[in-house]
C-alpha cells in the first residue's frame, strides 16, 4: 500500500489519494488541517531522494514557482525538504485541463480562444518579470477550473534566464508538439521560447488541430524546426484575418521574428479585440500544402534518415519500458489499495438534506466531492443531486460521492441555445437562473429566427442571475443595423449614426490610445448588431493621450566573471534608483528580463550588477 495515503505529514497535512505521477514526483490530494483546505501535495520520489542532481531539480522547481504569485498561476502554499522526504504544497484545482476541453469541444470559437490564451499570457508575463520561463507550455498544463479561471501549471522544468542548453530528454519528448525549434535544437532557451508554444496552442484550440504531426517525437521535432504551418483559416475560416496573423507571428521559427515579450502579444490581442478588423501588416508566410525542408544532398538525406530511425527507435524503446514499469507500479498501487479498503457499503441518500449537516455527520468515512449548483426553486445549501445515487450500487467506506449542492451564490454555466429558437433559448436561459437580453444581427449564412451565438460564450461560467446576450437571425424588420464607425471622428460618427435615427448616449468614455483625440475606437452594440430605429448606441473615444506602452529589456550578464554568492541588481530610471524593479538573483542566475512603461520619448536605463554596470535608452516612440 502507498506509504503516504492515510499518513499526516508534519502533523498538518493529511494525504488522500494519489493523482498524479510525474517524471520525479508523485502528487496526492490531501487535506490541510490548519486552514481546513484541500491541497495537492507533490512529493519527491525515493529512488531520487540523495541523489544530488533530481534533488537540486526538485528545490529549483520549488524556488521557480515560489516567487510567483499570480491568479493564473497555480499557487504554491508550503514547501518541506526534510531528512526524509520532500515535497512541495499547491493549491489544489478542480476542473479540467485545456487538453480535455478541446477534445470534448473541438474547434474553440475564437472569442473564447482569446479569452483563454489571454489568461495564459498575463500568467507568463508574472513568470518572466520574476526571471521564470515555464519551457512547458501545452495544453495538458493549463487547467481551466470550475469557476472558469485558467491556470498554468506544472513548472517541473522550469528554469530562471540562464545560459543553459537542453537535450531532448523524455520529457521534452512528451511536449514535442508544442516546443519551439530552439528547444527541439538543444539550443538556450528564453521567454520567446514560452511565446512559440503559446502561439501552438492557440493555433490547436481554433483549429482543432496540431500544426506538426508524424509517427514519431523526432520526425515532430524535426518539423519544428523546418516545416511551415498551414494557415490556420483554411482550417478554419470563422477565424478573423488579424487573430490568424498574432496566432503565426508568435509562431514564427526565427525567436526575433516572434513577440518579444507576452506583453507584447497581449498589447496585440486588446487591439484586436477592440476593432477585429485590425491589419497589423505581419505577413508571416503560411503554406497551404506544407512539406518537409529536406538536405540537397541524397546522401545526406540518406544519414539523416539513418539517424532518425535510430533515435525513434531509442526513444520508443525508452517509452516502452516506462510504460511497463508505470503498469507494475500502478498494477502495485491499485492492489495494495483495494487490499486495504475492502470493506463495501450500500450508498446512503442524501438528497435533501443540509450538506452541513452530512459533513459534520461523523459516521460517514466518504470522500464527498461537493459541485455547487443552482436552482431558484430549491433553498442554500441543499443537497439536490447524487452520484451514486442512493441503494445503487456499494462502495468502499472510504469511497468517493458526488454531492451537488444548491447555492445562488455561484456561478452557472450558459446553457448550449445556438440554433434554437428565441422563446426556445429565452426559457432555456431564464431556467438555467440567468437573465437573456435579445439582440438581432442579419446573417445570411444562419438560419432565421434561429440563434446565431451568445455572450459570454455557452458553457462557460458567469454569476447566477447574470445577462445574457442573444443574438438571434432576423429578416428584414424595421430595425437599424448598427454600422462599423471605429476608427472615425466623433463628428463623422455622430453624423452618420444621426442619419440612421440612432442615438448616442451622453455617457461618452475616454480611454487613452494611439488614435487622434474624439476618434471612435469602440461602440456598443457591436456593428452589425440590429436594434430599434430610435435605439441609443454608446461610444468610447481616443482622450488623445498615447497609450502607456510596455518595453521589455532582456539584460544578460553571462560574459561577467562567475558569481559564487547571490547577484544583487539595482535599476536606476534616468538616474533615479527603481526600488521595485532593483532586486536579488540567485548566483546561477545570468540573464533576466525587465519591464518598462511609458507614453513617448525615452528613459535611460541604468543597471548594476553587482560593482557591474550596464547602460540601455528606450525610446517609446518606436514601439
């Protein structure tokens, strides 16, 4: 039986179950006694506990994770490197992860795609500007959790900017798919690296599919480095031209060619999201039927051949055999487990009651997992769903039940209406305890009277009672469509917005932007939608103040004689020393990134490393 389920560790945290095992590490679901939490706990492996190298590896993933504090980052809570063990305590995340979603989904529409990738980005600018890169960037390690909220996890070969290559180890082996050619060349990887695997999964979630695929890690990594993608809208053409571009630029095989900074590509994203009409001029080269970058010469062709069948052969043969020891252990794990709890009990009902009073029940040994639900007709907190269901089936006394739990408190998730009728998703909204606004839009490619989407997005999860905006295929009516005045002065929108019989609201917001002051740079509804012919439309306009920009300035200091003790670093802004930005780095530490804002002109950049020096200008204006 596993040594650690059933145990206290350091008389805090007692471990569940096991749910996770990684290339060094085992992680349980546990429960936290002093904050009375659930947790998930990863605990180095015995056969690497003394063994110097894993142990560094495992302390570095825990140093890498501590300094981030971040929403969309899975939160480290405690770490422990006693004499006997070690491990590291996160927060613990229900929900499921990106990879799962788009299986179950297919293609994402873009909007939610954005919505997602933005999540992603904000978490790996908080890594970089702490010295982080993730290098693990996929699907498979970004979780979306019940409330909708991403998180990017597994930080496990995360490393701070150093010099460092890398060889494809079996891990990089089962990220082949999203990492970038350096990575796949054994080259120094940096914050670009993040961005090529970011751009990847973008790419999966709108398409539905991989950009590179073969029969084996080495011919994937092989394209990586020398194949170009297909375009993504002749996959998908619902895809807008200016998400097709950011998607292939953070995709692009030269790291200079990529963004240079997450910010970067969010700055990007916003501007899309506001005007999706957008060209940003990047003309990065997709190739409709792509193929394979081979040597000019037959012979070379022929090694290169020859060697590719050697290394599948070794790495199938690594796979192989961890394979069939993960069955063993796993074969192991189940039998001990099944051999300690082997007493069965019939499934008791607890629809109707109170969860309070089932959770303070001390007879029951169940695992409940609680699901917050919500239904106007029942009251707080009670138990309106099961699973098992009661007298069903027998469980072990420890098993797990499902309990759903009625709680006008939570979120919902928007009910799947798109092709239904108006009345058809009205009620099916309102039953699902939202609120739904009606707009009409005229499509031809859509059925009439059917609906043609929803925001937010259907299943995704929004407070009870929320609005929800329908937006349903009608024929000609009386109704005005709003026209596409983004980009044009206020007295040109006014004018034409007038001609229409259309109103504008005296609620006008500013928002600072590149565009000259009183230009329109976004309207609501959006254009295209159709509303009454006296209908009221809002507009927010350029305040004529530049919009603060994010620099980032990557300063590497490899070419510095070798630090032994901790690198102090202050940053000085046109003389002034920058208190936040001024920190302390490890001594293994040689390169890191900091971010810079500003409107216009230049800021003189003064960095001390040590009794080192390193002067840079940046000029706003170019950006």
């Amino acid at each position: 039986m596993d040594k650690y389920i059933g145990k206290r560790l350091d008389a805090r945290y007692e471990v569940n179950e096991l749910i996770g095992v990684g290339g060094m590490s085992l992680v349980y679901r546990a429960y936290d006694v002093i904050e009375a939490q659930s947790v998930a706990i990863k605990i180095l492996k015995d056969e690497y506990f003394g063994n110097s190298e894993f142990m560094k590896r495992f302390k570095n993933e825990s140093r890498a994770v501590a300094v981030l504090s971040h929403p969309n980052i899975v939160k480290v809570l405690n770490v422990s490197f006693g004499t006997n063990f070690q491990y590291i305590v996160m927060e613990y995340i229900s929900g499921i992860t990106l990879k799962e979603y788009i299986s179950k989904k297919g293609q994402i529409d873009w909007k939610e795609s954005v919505q997602i990738i933005t999540q992603v980005l904000k978490a790996l600018a908080h890594a970089h500007s702490r010295g982080v890169i993730h290098r693990d960037i996929k699907p498979q390690n970004i979780m979306i959790t019940d409330d909708n909220v991403v998180k990017v996890t597994d930080f496990g070969i995360a490393r701070f900017f150093t010099n460092e290559t890398q060889t494809m180890t079996d891990k990089t082996i089962g990220s082949v798919h999203y990492i970038s050619p350096e990575q796949a060349k054994g080259l120094r990887t940096d914050v670009k690296s993040d961005i090529y695997s970011v751009g990847i999964v973008l790419y999966e979630m709108l398409t539905n599919r991989l950009p590179f695929e073969a029969d084996n890690a080495v011919s994937v990594a092989i394209m990586q480095m020398q194949v170009v993608p297909q375009s993504p809208r002749a996959l998908n053409q619902s895809i807008p031209p200016a998400l097709e571009e950011i998607t292939l630029k953070a995709m692009q095989k030269n790291p200079e060619k990529r963004y240079f900074a997450a910010e970067s590509m969010l700055e990007d994203i916003e501007k899309f999201t506001k005007n999706i009409d957008v060209k940003f001029g990047y003309n990065c080269f997709v190739d409709e039927n792509p193929t394979k970058v081979l040597p000019e010469s037959p012979n070379e062709e022929k090694l290169e051949e020859k060697s590719r069948k050697k290394k599948a052969l070794l790495i199938t043969g690594g796979i192989a055999a961890a394979l069939v020891l993960f069955a063993l252990v796993f074969m192991f794990i189940t039998m001990f487990t099944s051999y300690g709890n082997s007493k069965n009990v019939d499934v008791p009902n607890f629809i109707g009651r109170q969860i309070s009073d089932v959770q303070n029940d001390k007879k029951y040994k169940f695992d409940f997992k609680i699901e917050r639900v919500y239904e106007a007709s029942q009251p707080d907190g009670i138990i309106i769903d099961q699973d098992p269901k009661a007298g069903s089936k027998q469980i072990k006394a420890n098993g797990s039940i499902i309990l759903k739990v009625n709680s006008s408190g939570i979120t919902v998730a928007v009910p799947m209406v798109v092709g239904l009728s108006e009345e058809e998703a009205k009620s099916k909204i309102t039953n699902a305890g939202l609120t739904p606004e009606v707009m009409y839009v005229n499509d031809s490619n859509s059925p009439i009277g059917k609906v043609k989407s929803v925001e937010p997005y259907e299943n995704s999860k929004i407070p009870a009672n929320s609005n929800v905006k329908i937006y349903v295929n009608k024929a000609s009516t009386s109704d005005v469509k709003v026209p596409n005045v983004v980009g044009k002065s206020f007295d040109e929108a006014k004018s034409e917005l007038s001609g229409l019989g259309l109103k504008i609201s005296s609620d006008i917001k500013y928002e600072d932007s590149d565009e000259k002051k009183d230009t329109v740079i976004s309207i609501d509804p959006l254009p295209g939608v159709y509303i009454s012919h006296d209908g009221t439309v809002k507009l927010t306009l350029s305040s004529g103040v530049k919009k603060e920009k994010t620099v980032a300035l990557n300063v590497d200091w490899s070419d510095l004689p070798e630090f032994h003790e901790d690198v102090n670093i202050k940053v000085y802004v046109n003389g002034e020393l920058d208190s936040e930005k001024s920190t302390t780095v490890d001594s293994s530490v040689t390169n890191k990134t900091f971010y810079f804002k500003g409107n216009r002109g230049t800021k003189k950049i003064k960095i001390k490393i040590n009794d080192y020096e390193r002067n840079y200008t940046i000029n706003f204006d170019e950006y």
